[in-house]
C-alpha cells in the first residue's frame, strides 16, 4: 500500500513539512487534514495508536479525515482500506507532535504610570521570532499609551502561541492654569486655581509667590510689599500622583496717592 503512504505525505510536503516518514505539527493545531487516494466502493478505518495526543474530528470511513492535536508527543496513524470485494490492506504514519512555547512578559514595578512617562516589557526568553501586540518585533518594549499588551511567538519548531497580557495605563496629567486679580501695593491679590484635568481629580495645589512666600489650596490671597515684578508658580497634583505646573509673571503697581 505504499501508493497510499505517498499521497499521505505528499499533502504534508505541501506544508513544507520536511521529513518523508513522520509529519511533524504542533501542539493545538486543528483542522489537520490527512487524505488517501479515493477508491469507489472502499471504505476507510482510521484509528490512533495513542488516543490522548489527537482526535479524529470528522471523516472517519471516508479517505479523509479532519484531525484536531491535543498535546505533544509521538503516536501512528492508521488507515485501513476495505474494497468492494472485501479486500483489505493498511497503511500507517508517524507524527510527531512539538509542545506549544510558553511564552511569558512581564514589567518591573507598577502598571500604572502619569501621562509623559514610559515603561518597558520584557520578553522572558529568546524565540526565533516574536511580535508584540503594538507592531514591535524586539525582545523588550518601551511603552508609551495606555492599552492591553501581549506577544505573539514562534520557536524554531515553527510553533506560535500568545503569551499573557498586561494591561498598562497612564494616568493623565493636569492641565494647569490658574487667574491673578489685584496688581497694588499692600494690597491683597487673590489667586484662583483654573486647573482641569481628563479623569480623576485635583487634590493639591502649591502656590510659590516669587517672594519667598508659598500657600495651598485652590484659591489663595498675598499682600506685596514691593513694587516690582513677580513670578508667580502654581504645582498641582491629581490623586493619581501625578503632577505639573505652570508660572506667569505679576507686576505690583504704586497706589495712587490721592491730592
């Protein structure tokens, strides 16, 4: 029967599988497709030498049939052709299944970062080729926005499988502003937080009045006693922790003296 030996490796051949007396697939692949050469009148017995590697999913007693590969390891698959007159012959192959790499990533510290900042990905081994979930092909990744990472791999057995995910989030960063009202000598002028931000919220605010004086809160007040020009800083902080600031100038005037 070795006719039918042939056409079952030729259809592998067309998969670039190599060896001419054992396929070779990996672990989890399904929909594998072995045939023989169809022979009116036949019918055909397929059965595994070992039941737990594979599962015959469809075709059985027809000269094709569907395989699904369950797990790695090395079993025969039989055929057995009956014709019409009740003759029979058999034919066997050997396949050998590859464990799926495991691939894993991982980062260092937290997951969750303030808008502007970066952190990286790693790979925990060497593949003969990866692909991170955002286009990247290198062992590690600098990351950038906030989305769900994974890494998808194949050894040099030709074996793919996806590693775990890591969800990554930044954090926005407020959008500082803040408005002045009163420019006098000795006079209070008042400073109103005008700060907003996408999500979360502001729970901090430090005021440096460019004289040496500093305050919290959102709105504050500060006499001058120079007549000169000021620069005034505003640094707040969301809840997140993340923070940053903004400065504009203040020029504190004389008071009129009335005549």
């Amino acid at each position: 029967m070795k006719k039918i030996k042939y056409i079952i490796l030729f259809l592998f051949l067309q998969t670039n599988v190599s060896a001419q007396n054992v396929i070779r697939v990996c672990e989890g692949d399904t929909a594998q497709n072995f045939a023989v050469p169809l022979t009116l009148g036949s019918t055909y017995n397929w059965t595994l030498g070992t039941q737990s590697i594979a599962t015959i999913v469809s075709g059985n007693g027809s000269e094709h049939i569907v395989l699904d590969i369950n797990n790695s390891g090395v079993f025969w698959l039989h055929v057995q052709e009956i014709d019409s007159n009740l003759c029979s012959s058999k034919d066997s192959i050997l396949i050998e299944v590859f464990p799926k790499p495991n691939p894993f990533i991982y980062s260092l510290g937290d997951n969750t970062f303030c808008e502007g900042d970066s952190m990286t990905l790693f790979s925990d081994s060497l593949y003969n080729s990866l692909l991170w979930s955002n286009g990247l092909n290198t062992d590690s990744i600098q990351v950038y926005e906030s989305d769900n990472y994974y890494l998808l791999v194949t050894d040099t057995n030709g074996c793919s499988n996806i590693s775990n995910s890591i969800d990554v989030y930044f954090n926005p960063k407020p959008n500082v502003d803040f408005k002045i009202d009163g420019v006098c000598f000795e006079n209070e002028s008042i400073f109103t937080d005008s700060s907003t931000i996408l999500s979360g919220s502001i729970v901090s605010w430090t005021w440096d009045f460019g004289d040496g004086n500093y305050e919290t809160g959102p709105l504050v007040s500060h006499s001058y006693q120079e007549t000169e020009l000021f620069n005034i800083n505003l640094y707040v902080k969301s809840e997140a922790g993340c923070e940053d600031s903004t400065s504009k100038n203040l020029q504190i005037f004389h008071v009129p003296e009335a005549e």
